[in-house]
C-alpha cells in the first residue's frame, strides 16, 4: 500500500497488515494501492473492501480484514503514566527472592 498524506493532528495511523490478496494474472498485478491518509478521522478503520483496488482486480483476501486504524495519539501525560507502569511491573520481580525470580514464567534458572 502506498500511503498518502499525513494523519490528521492528534491521531495516530497503525497499519495492521502490510500487503494486500489480490486475484490477477502475474503479469497485470498492480504495483501499488494508494491510500489518501490526510481524509481520515480519528476512529476510521480502513478495510480491504474500501480499498480503491484496479477494475476487475477483486481482493483475495476477507473483505472484513483491517489494513489501517487511526487512533488517537497518547498524551505525553499518559504516556508518562505508562511507562511508570511499566517500570513498577519491572521492579516488582526484582524484589522477590532469587528462587522465585528463576522460577518465573519466561526466566532462566
């Protein structure tokens, strides 16, 4: 997909898949599917049943997929609440004692 624009002020685009089925000959598969980014909201999700894909090029893959979402953009305030969290959750194992830290889950003995 090629994305065009930019996102709309205090949004931010996730791009969910990055290549999109398409039924076609080898020989006339189109080399990009353009996608007007700077028209969307906040909240639009794009499907791969609104992609704007070439005439009697149909999509392959379920119409319902999603290929791009606009959230909205984290606050630096929230952000910062976020990584706090974070960095208690980290601390948290280091306080246990060493035989339970190696007990777990995802942890080397």
């Amino acid at each position: 997909m090629q994305l065009i624009g930019e996102v709309v002020r205090g949004g931010l685009l996730a791009q969910e898949h990055m290549s999109v089925s398409v039924e076609a000959d080898a020989t006339n598969l189109p080399s990009e599917i353009e996608v007007d980014i700077a028209v969307l909201e906040i909240g639009t999700q794009i499907k791969a049943s609104d992609l704007a894909l070439p005439p009697a090029r149909p999509s392959a893959g379920d119409p319902e997929q999603v290929h791009l979402i606009v959230r909205t953009r984290a606050s630096a305030e929230e952000m910062a609440a976020e990584g706090a969290g974070r960095a208690d959750r980290g601390r948290g194992a280091e306080r246990r004692p060493k035989a339970m830290r190696a007990a777990a889950p995802g942890r080397k003995p």
